[in-house]
C-alpha cells in the first residue's frame, strides 16, 4: 500500500493543538503514514541603519524577533518529539518551517500542492465578522485544493 501524507500546519495555538491530538488519535495506530509538520513564519525584515540611539532600539527588537523564530522552531520540533512518542517512527515525521511569502492559505496551497499531501488536517477558528470580509484559511484551502482530504477540526 502507498504511504499516506498527511499535512499537519501549526502555528502553537490551543486550536492547533486540538488538531495535533486528532492526528494522534487517527493515524498513531498506521504504518503507512508520513506526517509533515507545517509552519510558515513571518520573517524579520533586514534593514541596514546607522548607529543612533533610535537605530540601537530598533535593532534590539529586530534580535528579540529573531530569538523568537529560533524559540518557534524549537518548539516545532517539540511537536515532533510528540509525535514520536505517541508511536509514529521518526523517519516518517518532517517538519517544515520556512519563511513566509504570502498569506497562510497560499501557503498550504502551495505546499500540499508541490509535495502532494493526501490529507491537510486543520483547525478552525469559530466565526468572527473579519473573517466575514477576510476569508478564512480552512475555507480558501478546501475551495482551491482538489483531489485532497481536508478534515477540519473544530
């Protein structure tokens, strides 16, 4: 039988650990399945600046934001070792953390599209009236994607 991919996007809300756990449940118990573990980050802009006390202040929270990629990442592999000791091999674990070029939806689009995932396993947000206007993310990946599971937890 043909290994299964799975996409999991996680971005450390309690949501996404609701979709974590359902992925535990669901796919623990198969020896067929590779899991990818999805986090595209908004990244630190370069700016070059001269040495002023205004400068100094911005380049100091500039490293702040960097620490606090290198902290996510770490924590994305934590979800890793999660996964391990729920009973999932190693080698059938990835995790994905880039840096991102576009929204969240487009994103996933891209990824489970070039690396072609059978299942993308989301969570949803309850209704808010800017995503009324705005769109959410679990609504634009199952209107673009086809021929892909998408399971939403809730």
């Amino acid at each position: 039988m043909a290994i299964q991919k799975i996409l999991l996007p996680y971005n450390f809300t309690h949501l996404d650990q609701k979709a974590l756990d359902f992925v535990i449940i669901a796919f623990s118990h198969l020896n067929d399945t590779e899991i990818t573990i999805f986090n595209a980050y908004t990244p630190v802009p370069e700016i070059e600046t001269a040495d002023t006390s205004v400068t100094g202040k911005l380049r100091g929270s500039l490293g702040y934001l960097s620490q606090q990629i290198i902290q996510r990442e770490a924590e994305l592999n934590d979800v890793k070792q999660k996964l391990i000791l729920q009973g999932f091999e190693e080698n059938r674990i990835k995790t994905s953390f880039r840096p991102r070029k576009r929204d969240i939806a487009s994103e996933i689009i891209e990824s489970a599209m070039s690396e072609k995932f059978d299942v993308i396993v989301l969570n949803r947000k309850h209704a808010r009236v800017t995503r009324f206007f705005s769109g959410s993310v679990s609504h634009k990946v199952m209107m673009t994607l086809k021929d892909t599971t998408v399971c939403i937890v809730s």
